[in-house]
C-alpha cells in the first residue's frame, strides 16, 4: 500500500505545479520575492514605505456553484478570473490596490492538465488586476470531492495610505451614483439560476443558442466577473474623490448599496438608468421571479456602485470608459433613513 493507492499521486501534484508555472510568472510584480514553489510568499513592503500611513486590506472568497457549470461544460479557463474578481473587487471598492492573490483548489482526482488550466484563469484574474500570484494549494482529496470535480477560492492583500480609504463618512445629498456594466450574472445567485434552468444544465442544454442572449445559455451565465481594479484606479488618478463604493455581489442592490452609505442618507435608484442584461429577464420571466427578489439577489447588470461629487461625476465617468467599463449615472445621494430606494 501506497500513496498513490489512496487515491492521492504525488507525481500528478508535482507536475500541475510545473504546468502552472508559465501562467504564474505572467503574474509578476518587482516586490515579489523568490520563485513559485517555496513554503510561503514572499512580498517587499518596499514601493509602499512612503505611504503617510499604510494600510492592508484583505479579502477572501470562493466561485460557489457556478463551478457546476464549468463541470458540465467542461471549461475550466475562466473560473480562476471569477475567483480573483470576487476578492480583488472588495479590496478596490475600500480604496485599495490589490498586491497579491493565492488561490486554493481542492479536487477530487488531480488531473494536472486540468488544474493548470484553471490556475491559468486564476492568472489572467491576477493580470487585470495587477495583482501578483505569489503562492496556493492544490489539496487532493478522495473520497471527499468526485474524481471530475473540484473547489476554488483564493485570497487578495492590497494596500491604500489610510487617508485614501473609501468610508462613506464624506456623502452628502446631491452625491451622484455611478453603476459600472457588468458582465452578467458574475458569480452570485447560482444556486437558483441552476434551479430555474434545471432542466437546461446538462452539456447540451447549455450549448443552446437563444435569439434574446445573442449567445448559447452557457455563454451567458459562465461569463466571467469584470474586475473594476483598473476602472477605479483611473478615476483616483483623474484626480476625482470616491466618496462612496459598493461591490453588488451576493445579495444584490439591497444588501450590498446600504453599506457604502452612512447614517442619515440613502440612495435612490432609477431601474431604468440603464439596461438590463437579457440574462436577467430570462431567468425572471421562466422561474417567475418577483423583481424584488431579483434585485435581492443578482447584480441586474450594475457590478459596481459608486457615489462622487456631481461636479467630478462625468470625468469619473470618462476614467472608466478608458478602462474598457461601461458606466451610467445610476442615481443619487439623499438625506434620509439609510438604505437603498429602487424606482
């Protein structure tokens, strides 16, 4: 009896981290140190010593049950850019610049091909975030995952001078909110997209092309999270203030708007300030449901949240575009209970 007679082969587990290695040194930023391979990352503080006050931000998360998809459809390319996205957005909408990202994928079977393949992704992530892959984990683990199946998550660090922080602390009535086009669904709410589409996931369900999408169902729900990274970093270089930010994740407008505000303002939306991506009218309209649970759970096509002055709103604006986004003037700041208002 061996290792390998476990279920766990060592051998496969050396050569997915040769496989990857091509992907993660497109990663590389000048403060990382030593290679891929060591117990740890290692990362100078270096090019951020000048900081008035430097301060890490973190964040943490996994893709969820989008991965069924990836299963089903056999690809396995761009679930690492979802997993980048969700963390590297959070750290982006506090201020911050993301430094650097470890994933972790749990599998059934290593199949090093496949794992090298999703570490690809996990590096493209990395790349339009700027952000370097200094280390990860690839846990084998049978008995626990199917042998064709496996998780991912990952972890981001970034950096901002305290005095940048985005805190909300600065809102005012009359602050306009910017809403930067997503992608479409990202990768939130997909335990109920996979409920209504239930008898459409299998492999040729998704491969069925529907007029409305412009594109097969799997297409449009695998599509990966847009990172707003560069779209914020633009705006702060534009020399426009972010009094306010919020990253529509799980949960939707209602959960995730109110906690870029402070007390005594809220937000008001308009629904038709821009356009719905038809992803979300179809999954409404075949699982019948309601609007408020829609905007309770998906990001309706708005990705990320902004609140600037009215005065900076459209360079803001005109920052974003460069950076490939799609923003609209989604709504405004007002005095009142804090929450969010869609009308």
């Amino acid at each position: 009896m061996d290792y390998k007679k476990s279920g766990v082969d060592i051998e496969a587990g050396y050569k997915s981290v040769e496989l990857m290695k091509k992907f993660v040194q497109g990663t590389m930023r000048p403060e990382v140190l030593g290679g891929l391979g060591g117990f740890s990352g290692a990362f100078s503080m270096k090019s951020f010593k000048d900081m008035e006050e430097p301060t890490l931000l973190s964040g943490t998360d996994g893709v969820g049950t989008k991965l069924k998809l990836a299963f089903l459809m056999d690809k396995h390319d761009t679930v690492g850019i979802d997993c980048v996205a969700m963390c590297v957005n959070d750290v982006a909408c506090a201020g911050g610049e993301p430094l650097f990202f470890l994933d972790y994928i749990a599998c059934g079977k290593n199949f090093p091909e496949k794992i090298a393949t999703i570490v690809s992704g996990v590096a493209d992530g990395c790349k339009q975030s700027g952000a370097a892959l200094i280390g990860g984990e690839t846990a084998e683990m049978p008995g626990f995952y199917p042998e064709d199946e496996y998780d991912l998550a990952g972890f981001a660090v970034g950096i901002v001078d305290k005095k940048d922080l985005i805190t909300g602390e600065n809102l005012a009535a009359g602050d306009v909110l910017i809403g930067m086009a997503s992608t479409g669904v990202h990768s939130n709410g997909f335990s109920l997209v996979r409920k209504v589409f239930e008898k459409e996931m299998t492999a040729q369900g998704l491969n069925t092309y529907y007029d409305q999408l412009g594109k097969t169902l799997g297409e449009a729900l695998i599509a990966p999270t847009r990172i707003y990274v560069q779209a914020l970093k633009n705006v702060k270089e534009a020399g426009v203030t972010v009094k306010a930010c919020s990253h529509i994740t799980g949960g939707g407008f209602y959960e995730n708007v109110p906690r870029m505000l402070k007390d005594g303002v809220r937000a008001v939306i308009k629904k038709d300030s821009y356009p719905v991506p038809p992803i979300f009218k179809m999954l409404a309209e075949k699982g019948g449901i309601e609007e408020k649970i829609m905007y309770n759970t998906y990001n309706m096509g708005i990705g990320m949240v902004v609140a600037v002055d009215p005065a900076d709103a459209e360079t803001a604006m005109e920052a974003m575009r460069k950076a490939g986004d799609t923003p609209y003037v989604i709504g405004s700041i007002e005095e009142g209970e804090k929450g969010v208002t869609l009308c």
